[in-house]
C-alpha cells in the first residue's frame, strides 16, 4: 500500500504514526502496566474459582455502603483492583492506554494520585448520593449491597486530567469526547455508577484546570514532565 498525493498525511500514515506512538508510550510505563497486569491476574484468578467463592470475593472487595462503613480502607484500595465481567478486559486495555499517557506527561506520581483521587471521590459522592436518597425514600435500600468495583472511576479521572496535555487548539475537542464518553451513557442507563463516573471525569478535570493554572502562573518556568 502506498500513500497518497498528501504523502505523510494520508490515513494510512496517519494510523500507523499513531499505533507506533501508542506502542512506544505503553512500553515505557512501567506503572500503568504493572496496574493493568494485577487487575487481569486477579480477573484470571476469580474466573477458576467456583461461582459461590467469585461472589463472596465481589462482595467482599465492593464498595457498597455496607463495606464502606464497616472497612472503608480496605475496599477502597481493593475494589480497584477487580472486575466483575469479561467484557470489562477490554476496558482495562484501554486503561492501560490511557494511564500510559498519564505517565508520559506528568510522571508516575501525578498519574497515580489523579486515579485514586478519582477513585474514591468517585466512591465517596457516590455514597452520599445513595445515602441521601435511602434515607429520603427516593431509592431502594437493597442497593447498599450491591457490588461495585472496577476501574471505570481510575479512567475516567485520568481521562478528564489528560485534558492538561491535549493542545489548545484541540482541547475543547477532549473534553467534548470525555463527557460524551462518560456522562452520556448515564443519562441513558440512570444507574448510580453513572453518578460516579461524572465525579471522577469532573475530578479529573478541575485537577487539569489547576495544573494547567500552575503552569501559566508568573514566575513559573517549569512544564510538562517528560517520560
């Protein structure tokens, strides 16, 4: 296959310019790729165990209002580190992606506190949300028991922080497709994951804003870390 008459701008070039920038990014990040490898060997793990143990495990890592009150810590830290459906394999791949990004631009240390300050933000309003809504008799108590867990909150902060990164001229475009990404799918599903999924993209955002008004601040001589 060759080029077209735009030579280095054809779509073909285009895509592989992109594939092998998201290669070299990806292999170079030693954390996002660690983190995704623990959350597929425990996926691994969990799908030989027989179906009653998998459950007890879900309900044991969940971040329900039961867990959360009783070990708020412990399931906090362990529910980002399970998934409960295959499906959600592929989900963890672009994570990968996505948080490979996140160390190529502001390091190891940022693109892990940004994920897990969405993560529990994420958790936490989520909490709230249900709690209010138990105690007004605006939702069914049984959902202080359902499992939640997974790593939807990590991506959607580390997302919304990648918006620092993106170009100006492009910028708006991001935070167009992460809301749309996001939040739309709520509107349609009105699940209370959905109330999660909006605060850690909106955590990741005001995360962005901040650094991105660091970086214009007077005096300020520093940028984006590199890899």
């Amino acid at each position: 296959m060759t080029d077209g008459p735009a030579g280095g701008t054809s779509p073909a070039h285009l895509a592989r310019h992109a594939l092998t920038d998201v290669w070299s990014t990806v292999r170079r990040a030693d954390l996002a790729i660690v983190y995704c490898a623990v959350v597929l060997l425990v996926a691994v793990v969990l799908w030989f165990l027989s179906p009653e143990m998998r459950d007890q495990v879900y309900e044991d890592t969940s971040t329900n209002l039961v867990n959360l009150r009783d070990r708020p810590l412990s399931v906090l830290i362990a529910s980002a580190f399970v998934i409960s459906t295959p499906g959600e394999v592929l989900l963890v791949l672009q994570l990968l992606v996505v948080l490979a990004y996140a160390q190529r631009f502001v390091g190891r240390l940022a693109s892990l506190a940004v994920g897990f300050m969405g993560h529990v933000g994420a958790t936490v309003c989520t909490a709230v949300v249900l709690t209010t809504g138990i105690f007004h008799g605006f939702v069914n108590p049984s959902v202080a028991t359902v499992d939640d867990v997974g790593v939807s909150y990590v991506m959607a902060s580390v997302m919304g922080f990648l918006t620092v990164a993106v170009p100006r001229r492009w910028r708006w475009w991001w935070i167009a497709f992460v809301v749309l990404y996001w939040v739309a799918p709520g509107l349609v599903t009105q699940s209370f994951t959905a109330v999660g999924h909006t605060t850690a993209l909106v955590v990741g955002l005001t995360v962005a804003f901040v650094a991105g008004r660091t970086r214009q601040a007077p005096g300020w001589t520093g940028d984006i870390p590199g890899r």
